[in-house]
C-alpha cells in the first residue's frame, strides 16, 4: 500500500506539471494575425531582419502606402533592400522610412483639402528629373509634393515611369474628391447626426440589458440561498450520521412504521439521494440564469463594440484610427469570449461528472454521503485550477498584441514566483497534501481519525488544514502539510478488537460456546442489527502465557458504531460470565 501511494503520488505531481508547462507552451506561441488588418507585430531586434509591414523580394523591399483619412491602401512602393539597418548605404533610404514621409505629406494634403474652396488638383511634374506627384490648391500658390515616382517602383509593377504615374494620378485625385466630399457640410452633418442616433441607441440598449440583467441576477440571488440551505443540510445530516443521531431516527422509523432494516436503509437512502439530485436541479438552474447573465454582459459589450466602430467609419475625423479599433479591440474580444467560454465548459462538464459522481445509485449511503462532502471541494479546486490556466493563457496573447515582451514578462514571474514559494513552502506543501488527500479519499468530514497523537471527529476539511473535534471537545487544527500518516477508524465499517484474559481453571471450549451465544443473541436484535453487518467472528485462544488463555473476538460493524456495540458486547460477556462462574485472570 506504501508503495501504491507514492506511485500515485507521483503520477499526480508529473499530471499537475505537465499541465503548468502546456499551458506556459501554448501561452508562449504566437496568435495568427493573418486575418486581422492592420494587427501589429512585434518588432524584431536583428537589424538584418526586415522590419513589420515590409516585404523582401530579393534586392527589393515593399511597403504599402494608406489613405490618411481611413487607411485604405493607396498603392505600394519600393525601395533597394537595406540588409543591415543599423548601418545603410549612403545615399539609401529604407523603404518604411520612404511610406512614412509618404503618409506625413498625405496627412498635410487632407490638412489643405479641408481648407481649400474648390478641390485641390494632383498633377504629374519633373523634380530634379524625377517625376513628382504634387498637390495644387486655391488657398496656396506653392504645390505640396507628395510622391517621388523612382526606377525601383516602375521596375516591380512592370510599368514605365509615366504609365505608373498616372495611375497613382488618378488615385491620389480620386481620394482627394473622397476626401473633399466627406467633409462638406451636408455629408459631414448627416453623418454626425447618424452618430447621434447610434449613441442613443446603445444608451436605450444599454439600459433595457441593465434591467434584464438585473432581474435575472435577483433570481440568481435567490436560488443561491436555497442551494447553500440544501448543501448546509447535506452537512448536517452527515455530521448527524457520525455522532450517532441517524441510528435513532432510524430506530424511531422503524418502531413506528415497523419496516425492515433493508426498507429502512432504502428509505433513508433514497431521502439523501433525492436531497443531492434536489441540489444538482437548483444548480442547473444556477448554471442556466448564470449562462443568461453571461450572454448579457458579452451582448452588451458586442453591442457597444459594433456601435462605436460603426460611428467611427461614417463620422470623417474618426476614420482615421477606425482600422486600429477593428484590429486589436477585435483580437482581444475573440481571445476573451473564446476564454471565457472555455472556463465556463470546463466548469459545467465538472458539475456534470460530480452529478454522476455523486448520485451514483450502486453505492452504499456512507458512500454518497462522503463522495457529497468532497465533490464541493474537489470541484472548486479544479475550477480555480483552469480559471487560473486559462487566464493566464489570455493574459499572454493580450500582452502579444500591444507588442509586450511576453518571454521578459515570464522570466519576471517566474523569479517572482521562486521568491514567492521560497517564502510559502508550507502552504504550498499544505495545499498539494490536501489536494492528495481529498483524491485519495484518506479521511473526508464526519470519519473519525488518529493523527500521531491526535485523533477525532473531522468537523472541517479543505486544502490547508484539517480540524479535529476529540474527546474533551477540544478543536484540534492539523496543517495538511504535518499529515504524513493517518489512520482512519470509521472507513466503509468499523471494527470491535475484543480480548479478555480468563484463568486456566475454566473450560476453554466453555469460554468459547459461552462467546458465540452472546454473540449471536446481539446479533439477533433487531436494536442491534442495522448496527452488525455480520455476525460477531469468535476466533479462539489467541495466547496462553502464565497470566491465562487470551481469547479474542472481532465484530464488524457500521463506520462509528465501533464504541456503542463494544461497550454492549462487554456488559453481556461480564454478565454471561458471571452466570456461568468463568473466571477472569486477575494477576
């Protein structure tokens, strides 16, 4: 058996480790930003590598250039490849720094759109012999210059010089008309007025969502009082039941309604059993109203989501970041929703097989009784277990998306968390021995239990300490961590270890006959035999020494009823003894 448990106690430990570092692999990787527009990536540190929002082909490195009032892509230049950015060819400009100052004079040119009377002209001109995209407008006499059309753009897209510049003529042209139309007064105000509207209604939706959040939240309430009545009367009936009150009602059952002890069993069974399936009901229906609230608060926050984003792609001034708030708000509500769905199957699957667990019909009531006061434990420790994998899961692709060093962020905690269990050994040590102890079914609430030298009624248990009640009604509270060995004393059935010691004067086979009549005449009564689950084993002479015959009797009997019948069966030998004038050693 020592070696069982260790072996056990291995495989939890290599389970419980194999789980952390899943979780810290798969909170490591990286998500898939392939479907999200505009989702940034960390940068990388070698200077060799091409950096976010570039494409190398060979000598030639892309980047794409946006419209400044909502990122729509215009068109994609090209510059030679930089290989070594720390260090570039003089005389070279690194394609990224190229689009930037691209996108800063688009900015400057819906700066003068906006300001300009009629809509500014984007013409084709010659700078230095290059060919130059430049902005003319009534406000200014000096046109804007906005792009330089080189040999490397004209040699990627397969054009020459002046066809490529007049394509991205008739582009910038058009964006300058989009431009020069969303911002006039009639477009502008409508779309500022559609704005309005949309606000008022994710107000209305707002508030029609609070109060049918709120009274499904007020039902929660009250049926999360009648399931901890129903778990505080589980609790009460099994204490009940270890000091030795259920054997009176049963007895009470029976002189009343004059059942028999198989009924009786059945009946007070069937009673428990109804009171743990009443329970399971009230959590399904806790579980129903708690997914309806959920939905709600997800609802709600799509509903504000899809609002705002919606205000931002009409309304012209906002266009601008309407990309971003597509991007990573999107990211973080798919990561969230998705986490939070999972934790919530998680826990639903484990109150579904701590139904079965524990309404198990081929048990015995001793059985279900103790499997109901652990399977609110066990349950809520591996509900905090995937809660805590799974956020801290989220928690790490969040950080991915706005470009955090996840791996310095791991390397922190994780020096952190030596430092932490450096300074909570014990508690630690604590929480794994109950966890073991709670899997292992050592010893649950109502067993009576010996503890090195101390033993008792378990009145309370949870992953740090166990509390013992003992004789003098002392509360004894043992750290799970100090719990190297424990004997349990009412496990499944008891036992009475009855030996006496009689003089060699009397009749041995007198003795032994004189044990199996009080035996069976205890065994007979019906007081007696919900108590007995078999009859009393008369083994025999166990030892003859100079002191007399030591004879011994084993009675088997149900989990806490050990010290009512052992005190019965000696009162009945001391008195068939002293009818049959068998004598006791007194040395």
């Amino acid at each position: 058996m020592f070696s069982f448990n260790r072996f056990l106690h291995s495989i939890i430990r290599f389970v419980l480790v194999s789980v952390m570092t899943i979780a810290m692999v798969l909170g490591w990787s990286a998500i898939a930003h392939s479907q999200l527009p505009s989702l940034p990536t960390a940068a990388s540190n070698d200077p060799r590598q091409a950096p976010s929002g570039v494409t190398r082909l060979g000598m030639y490195e892309i980047a794409s250039v946006h419209s400044p009032l909502d990122r729509n892509l215009l068109f994609e230049i090209v510059s030679p490849t930089v290989f070594n950015r720390s260090q570039p060819p003089d005389g070279s400009l690194p394609v990224e720094i190229r689009a930037e100052e691209i996108t800063q004079r688009l900015i400057r040119a819906l700066d003068r759109t906006n300001k300009a009377k009629q809509t500014p002209v984007v013409s084709i001109a010659i700078l230095n012999k290059d060919l130059i995209l430049q902005l003319s407008d009534d406000r200014t006499t000096r046109p804007l210059r906005l792009v330089t059309v080189t040999e490397p753009d004209g040699d990627y897209h397969g054009k020459t010089l002046e066809e490529l510049a007049q394509e991205w003529q008739k582009i910038l042209q058009a964006e300058v008309e989009r431009i020069n139309r969303l911002f006039s007064h009639e477009i502008l105000w409508q779309r500022i007025v559609q704005a309005m509207q949309i606000s008022i209604g994710l107000v209305l939706g707002s508030v029609a969502l609070w109060l049918l959040r709120r009274t499904l939240i007020r039902k929660q309430t009250a049926l999360e009082v009648r399931h901890q009545e129903q778990i505080a009367a589980v609790k009460q009936g099994v204490v009940k039941r270890a000091e030795g009150e259920t054997s009176t009602t049963i007895h009470t059952i029976e002189t009343s309604e004059k059942k028999t002890d198989a009924d009786t069993i059945a009946h007070q069974r069937s009673q428990f059993l109804e009171t743990i399936r009443r329970q399971f009901s009230l959590k399904r229906q806790l579980g129903i109203y708690s997914l309806l609230t959920w939905l709600l608060f997800w609802a709600f926050i799509l509903m504000w989501y899809i609002g705002i984003v919606v205000i931002m792609y009409n309304v012209p001034y906002l266009m601008r970041w309407s990309k971003d708030a597509l991007a990573r708000p999107l990211a973080l509500l798919i990561i969230w929703f998705f986490i939070s769905l999972v934790i919530r199957l998680g826990k639903t699957l484990i109150d579904r097989l701590t139904d079965v667990w524990t309404t198990h019909s081929s048990l015995p009531l001793s059985e279900t009784q103790r499997i109901a006061l652990r399977a609110a434990t066990v349950s809520g420790a591996l509900k905090g277990l995937i809660t805590f994998i799974f956020i801290t899961f989220g928690i790490l692709h969040s950080l991915k998306i706005f470009n955090m060093p996840t791996s310095s962020i791991l390397a922190g905690g994780a020096v952190i968390g030596i430092a932490i269990s450096l300074g909570s050994q014990s508690l630690i040590k604590d929480l794994v021995n109950g966890c073991l102890i709670l899997m292992e079914d050592q010893f649950a609430v109502g067993d009576v239990i010996e503890i090195g030298d101390k033993s008792g009624l378990v009145e309370n248990l949870n992953l740090r300490v166990t509390q013992l009640r003992n004789n003098e009604g002392k509360l004894i509270t043992i750290p799970n961590s100090n719990i190297t060995s424990v004997s349990n004393l009412t496990r499944l059935w008891s036992r009475v270890d009855f030996s006496i010691v009689v003089a060699y004067e009397n009749d041995p086979k007198q003795v032994l006959e004189i044990l199996k009549q009080v035996s069976k005449q205890l065994y007979s009564e019906v007081e007696w035999r919900d108590r007995l689950p078999e009859s009393p084993q008369v083994l025999g002479i166990d030892d003859l020494s100079h002191t007399g015959m030591s004879v011994r009797v084993w009675i088997k009997t149900a989990p806490m009823e050990q010290w009512s019948v052992g005190r019965e069966f000696r009162l009945r030998v001391r008195q068939a003894f002293e009818a049959n004038n068998i004598q006791i050693d007194v040395n």
